[in-house]
C-alpha cells in the first residue's frame, strides 16, 4: 500500500496546484473572459519577466523589433541578458540603456538558474565544444562564480583561439577582477583578430578601444593607470564610429580627464553627458554621482591652493 501512496510533497504540491486553478476560476467567473485572458497571461508571464537568462545561440545578437528575420546587435548586450516584458514566445532583453533593445526566442535562452548544469553535461559529452565552455562561463560569471569563469574562457579560447569575441569576453570578466594586465592584452589581442573573426552587428574594434580607455582611467594599480592612454583610446572609438561621442562616449572620456588630473574638463564632458536626451536611464543616478565627486575634488583642490 505504501508504495502506491503519492510522496507528501507531491500530495501538497497537487493542492497548491487546484487551490490555483480553482482561484484563476472564480475570478473569471466573476469577471468574465476578459479576466480569464489577462490572469493567464500575467500567469505566463511572472515565468520570465525579470528572469535572469543565458542566450543558446550567437554572440548575444537579437531580434530588431521591426524585422522578425533579421537580426541586430545592441552594444552592451551580452550573452547572459535580463527580460524585460514577453509577446508570446518572443523574450524582450533589457539593454544596458535600461530600455527594451530587442527580442529572442525563448526556445534559443535557458534560465540562468539552469545553466550551469545544462553546460555541464553538453561538455562531457562534448569536451571539445568550445561554445558550451564560453556559455558556461559567462552563466558562472553572472553568478559570481569568478575562478570556474576565468577557467572555462581561458578553455574555450583554447578550443577556439581564432575568435575575438572570446577574448573580449575573458577581458571584461579580468577587468570585473581588475586584472588589468591581463584585461588589456586581451582586448589588444581581439582587436588584432577582430577582421577575421565572426561579424558583429557593432564596430567590434570600436567597443574593444571604449573597453581600454575604461582601463586605462580606472584601473586600481597607480602603476597601470595611462590617462594619455585612455584618453587615446576612446578618440579612437570615437574616430571611427561618432555614435561614440555620445553620452557614453563623454562619460569614457571624463573619466580618462579626471585620470588626469583635469577635473574641470572631467565635470564639463559628464555635464553634457547628462544633457543628452534619453541618454542610458539606469547610469544616469551613477553619472550624476559621478559629476558630484568630481566637483568635490575640485573643490577641495581649490580649497588647498596653489602648490
């Protein structure tokens, strides 16, 4: 007899469940089909919104929101991306702008939560599969899991040593460690393979040199930190795609300013960076800060003096 009770969890599992749909029912009764339709769709919904997920095909490309067959690349997107809103099967990532950038199919993504272990088990039974190796790494990146992450880039540029992207991805997760050696050889690496490496719907080169003026400005080491460097590098961004010398590009640039030593240059570029309408939503509260401790450091500079 015992064996063909239901376990306890199952039974108690069973019972949230008809407590659900009788709920989900009464409502609609209540409320009429209307109240059926929004209750399952805010249902289906709850599923992904805000869900943390990892992409299963491509380098973090998704869909244009005019175009279904076409596919486009939103600089910043990455291959572990957070979701916004749903459409059906249709998954809308939120960009680093803190707005929707684009689509993905949910039947391309996989659950953060899941990753690893899926990962796990493609790469024992493809131990050459340098993709898997990259994916996982960046699901245990996202997760903090910091030293499995620098292994499995560092595996899958061996599998695959050709592919910029690879070290672009390695770069940022050293430059998260502020490794900023090994960032910066990294980035120096991918943009020498970066014209025969796998297209990008973005100026490859172009975020490779943003990433570098980054380092060079705020790098922890003293002895690593190059504001000539920086402030080359980002021009260079800047030289060969102008969209760079938008409110991202001015925030770069302060930066590389204020490295410097050449705070008022620093206040003066976020300042415009903060005029650029629409600019990056979410980095807005940071940019201001950012502004607020520059002018504080001037201040304090000017409280001092001359030398």
């Amino acid at each position: 007899m015992a064996s063909l009770m239901s376990p306890p969890n199952v039974d108690s599992t069973m019972n949230l469940l008809r407590a659900r749909s009788t709920l989900i029912a009464c409502v609609c009764l209540l409320a009429g089909s209307p109240a059926l339709s929004q209750t399952v769709r805010v249902l289906a919904d709850s599923g992904w919104v805000s869900q943390r997920i990892v992409m299963l095909k491509g380098m973090g490309e998704v869909h244009s929101p005019s175009d279904s067959t076409r596919l486009a690349t939103a600089v910043g997107i990455n291959l572990v991306a957070s979701i916004s809103r749903r459409e059906g099967r249709r998954l809308w990532i939120m960009s680093t702008s803190g707005g929707d950038s684009g689509w993905v199919d949910s039947v391309d993504v996989l659950r953060l939560a899941g990753a690893i272990p899926y990962f796990t088990r493609l790469i024992e039974r493809q131990p050459d599969n340098w993709d898997a190796y990259l994916r996982r790494a960046e699901a245990e990146h996202a997760l903090n899991q910091r030293d499995a992450a620098t292994a499995d880039y560092s595996k899958a540029i061996e599998l695959h040593p050709a592919e910029a992207f690879l070290y672009l991805r390695r770069g940022r997760h050293y430059n998260t460690l502020r490794a900023c050696d090994r960032a910066l050889s990294d980035f120096d690496k991918a943009i020498t393979l970066a014209p025969t490496s796998a297209p990008q719907g973005y100026n490859l080169v172009v975020e490779l040199y943003s990433l570098e003026s980054s380092v060079y400005s705020g790098c922890p080491d003293s002895t690593r930190r190059d504001p000539r460097k920086a402030i080359d590098a980002i021009q260079r961004a800047i030289a060969l795609d102008s969209s760079r010398g938008g409110a991202r590009g001015f925030v770069i640039l302060a930066a590389a300013y204020a490295s410097s030593g050449d705070l008022a240059e620093a206040i003066k570029l976020m300042k415009q960076a903060l005029a650029v309408p629409g600019a990056a939503p979410s980095y807005r509260q940071e940019w201001q800060r950012q502004l607020e401790e520059y002018e504080r450091a001037l201040a304090a500079r000017g409280a001092k003096g001359p030398l």
